[in-house]
C-alpha cells in the first residue's frame, strides 16, 4: 500500500525505543522513523525490536553537520556520518536524512565548536558538496541513500546552510540518485514560490526519498525549533504539497515530525490518534486523489 503513514520518533521524544515502537505498532501503523540517540544497543538490536513488532524503519535521522573548516572537524564528521550508515544500513531503511550543518559560526549554539568568526556561508555550502563526495561510495557501499534535507531559512546559521529545494537538487546533481536524495518536509520548504516545479524536478530525476508533514505554526516560539505543530493547526497548504508529491511520482511513506512542547508532553496515544486522523483527513486524501492515476 502506498502512503503508508510513519511515526518520526521526534515527535515523541520522552519515549525510549521499545515504547515508541509499541505506540506505533499499538496505533495500527507500519513504519516508524527512527532517531539515532534511540539506538543505545545498537542498530541491529533495535532493527530486532522494530521488527518483532511487525514495523519497518521509514528513515533514520540524521546525518549531516558538515561544514566544518579545519581538517580534525572534517574527519570526526565523516567518521560520523559513516557510522550513521552503517546504522541506517542495519536497520533496513535505505533513507539516512541529512541535515547538513549551519555556520561554523554559530556551532557553539548547538554545543559544537567552530570559528567563531566564520559567516562565510558560500564556503560553508562548497564544504558540504566536499563531504558529501567523499561520503558517497561509501553509502553506495552500503546502499544506503543520504537525503539531503532543506531547513527553513531561520536555521540557516545554526543548522543548514541549504535553504531551499533547489539548493538541494543542486548539490544531489552528480551523483547517483539512487545514492543522493531530498525530502520534502512542509515545514521548512512550504513558504517556496517555485516548490511545485521543484519537487517536479526532484521526481523527474529520481531523488524524492521522503515526505515529512508537520504545521508551520505563529507566533513562533521562543525556541524556534519547537515551532511546528499538528496538521491543520499552522498555515501550510497541505493539500497542493501532497499533490505535487504524488504527480512527481513519490508512493512511499509519509512521516510526521513535530517539534513542539505541548505535544511532546503529551501523551503518545493522543498524539498518534490525533495525527492519524489528521493524515487521514488533511493529506492523505490529495495523495491518493494522484496516485490512484498513477
């Protein structure tokens, strides 16, 4: 079946590995996308528990933070990065996100280190497309797909010097696409005039691996991270995202990533219940209204 809904365990942060799979498995879902901080056993032993329970891994976030300048800080990335593939590889997904890091300017913000006066941010953008052309054969290795994933611009100093779709089609341009993808997550990427005709393009060339669904809620928050909220509560245009998705060809699962501190308090039941109806009410209908054609 297509369009399968999936749980993004960021959603529900408060929950260990075995209960958020036991939430999702409890919910009636059949995809469950996972973060790496839940893996405390290892990836093979977490593959085990998701699949006792009768779960398949959609993506495993994340991989990235790229842009470091001096050489020590490029090759802890890479180390990273090669064990988030090794992981993403053990679990069976072939979708390891990919945010890609901010300015080495503003790493201190997210507890990382970096010159503090580095707001060069063409630089910072020319050493992602360095690490990812190392990292490439080795996630190809591996089959693994690194989905490079555009934030919304606010984040662009902490988090991802790629700010729009077509940055990241950009920088996939190259390399295979069955190794080098994007996701479409509606919070950072549906403001975007020409989004329609981009995620067109990354259909035609092969490179949609993920969709992630989340409100893009005001006021803002005073963390802005936390400013996502529940389909229907915010501003986004669920139903033309959700379509141009499907006439670019995506059938995969579509997972829920919300970042936003009453709903991350809350009880997981109430939030996987509440999602479910929204998904069922505000996005899937536009999905399959395409996919049914297709």
């Amino acid at each position: 079946m297509s369009f399968e809904l999936s749980l993004n365990t960021g959603t529900t942060p408060n929950l260990n590995l075995e209960e958020a799979v036991r939430h999702t498995a409890e919910a009636g879902l059949s995809h469950i996308g996972l973060w790496r901080h839940l893996l405390v056993d290892g990836a093979e032993a977490a593959a085990k528990v998701v699949s006792a329970a009768g779960l398949s891994v959609s993506s495993l976030c994340r991989g990235g933070f790229l842009t470091a300048a001096e050489p020590a800080g490029q090759a802890a990335a890479l180390q990273e990065n090669r064990q988030a593939i090794r992981e993403a590889a053990a679990l069976g997904t072939r979708e390891l996100i990919m945010v890609v890091g901010g300015l080495p300017a503003a790493a201190h913000v997210l507890g990382g280190e970096g010159e503090r006066n580095d707001r060069d941010v063409a630089g910072a953008r020319a050493r992602v497309a360095d690490r990812l052309a190392e990292l490439v054969p080795f996630a190809a290795e591996h089959d693994v797909r690194l989905v490079l994933e555009p934030l919304h611009p606010m984040y662009a100093a902490d988090r991802a010097v790629l700010s729009t779709l077509e940055q990241a089609l950009d920088m996939a341009a190259g390399h295979p696409a069955a190794t080098v993808g994007v996701v479409v997550d509606t919070f950072h990427v549906w403001w975007d005039p020409r989004l329609a005709e981009l995620i067109a393009r990354a259909g035609t060339e092969g490179r949609l691996a993920s969709y992630q669904v989340c409100d893009f809620n005001l006021p803002i928050a005073a963390d802005a991270l936390k400013s996502r909220g529940m389909m229907g509560d915010g501003y986004v245009d669920f139903a033309s995202i959700s379509r141009w998705v499907a006439e670019a060809g995506y059938t995969g699962p579509v997972e829920v990533e919300i970042f936003n501190e009453q709903i991350n308090a809350q009880d997981a039941a109430l939030t996987l219940a509440t999602m479910k109806q929204r998904y069922n009410d505000l996005v899937l209908p536009s999905l399959r209204g395409v996919g049914s054609l297709v």
